[in-house]
C-alpha cells in the first residue's frame, strides 16, 4: 500500500493505494478548528495511528513543501510553520511506519500523473479537473455558488501524490 499527503496546517489530503495503484482511501484531515501547532499536530499523530492500524502501507510520498517565494503568495511565517508542519509529519510517518518517506515535488507528480498545466490557468483546478475526469471512484461536492468545497483541492493533490509515487515505484521495480 502507497500513502501520499499533500500537507497543510489547514487541511492535509491524503490517499493511499494498493498494490495496483487503485484508490483504498482518498480523505482529507481538517486542522482549521485546532487552535494551535502542537494541537493539529496531535490530531495528525491520532489519524497516522488509525491509518498504521487500518491499512499495511510499505511507501509513503508526500509533497514537497514549498522551498521559495512567489509574488501574492505566502509569507515568510506562513512558509516557515509549513515547512516546520510538513517535517514534524514526515517525521511522524517514519516515526510510526518505520518508512522513510520520499518528497514529490508538485510539478514532477503533476507531470507523472499526466497533468499539463496551460500558462495563465491555476493548477489546483486543472488538477482537479484531471482527476475527476479520470478517476471514476473520484467525486466532489459544491457550494451553493458552484465551487468545489473545502478539501477537494486537497484530495486531489494527495492522490496525484500517491500515483506519483506509484509510477516511481513500478519503475524502480522495472530497473531491478
């Protein structure tokens, strides 16, 4: 089994896959209501345990956070908690699997997947698109203004994190 997770202090997405890279899980795990750091990160801990009990997974990939600034983008402190977030998960996983886990870098596990991103559009919605439109187990709902509702970015994110992870596998066992 294959865990991916697109981490955020808000709102991780996870997924994992079996063996044959077909969706067992695709959730989210909301953290907006979690005052605090070391809160959200005691409720990540409590579902990575129910995931460990739950499911045999053997990989874990999850996406490489943010290492730079864009202009309108996020602050400085805002990266850094990412950052500091996304390690102390990581670390979490190899703390309770006993598996390293492999960092996908958002634009390498878009391209993996399949996804092309058009100059000028937003990725997390081509993304989205592409995975409604090709993973039939795949569904989201809308707002009453017809936007896709929390979470569902975050899904999506995390299952082109696992497929991802599955083509890096399935090549590295074609090399072997």
């Amino acid at each position: 089994m294959i865990l991916g997770m697109d981490i955020s202090t808000s709102i991780t997405g996870i997924t994992i896959l079996d063996s044959t890279g077909k969706v067992v899980l695709c959730d989210v795990w909301d953290f907006r209501k979690d005052k605090g750091f070391f809160q959200k990160v005691a409720k990540a801990k409590s579902h990575l345990e129910g995931v460990k009990k739950d499911q045999g997974i053997e990989k874990i990939f999850i996406e490489q956070s943010l290492q730079s600034f864009r202009s309108g983008f996020s602050s400085a402190q805002t990266l850094s908690t990412l950052s500091k977030f996304n390690g102390t998960l990581s670390w979490l996983c190899y703390e309770l699997f006993d598996i390293e886990p492999e960092f996908i870098n958002a634009t390498t596990a878009r391209k993996l997947y399949g996804v092309k991103v058009p100059r000028g559009q937003k990725a997390k919605e081509v993304v989205l698109k592409k995975v409604l439109d090709t993973e039939a187990s795949f569904s989201i709902t809308y707002t009453k203004y017809g936007n896709p509702k929390p979470g569902s970015y975050d899904r999506a994110d995390s299952l082109v994190i696992a497929k991802a992870g599955y083509e890096i596998c399935k090549k590295k066992n074609l090399e072997s």
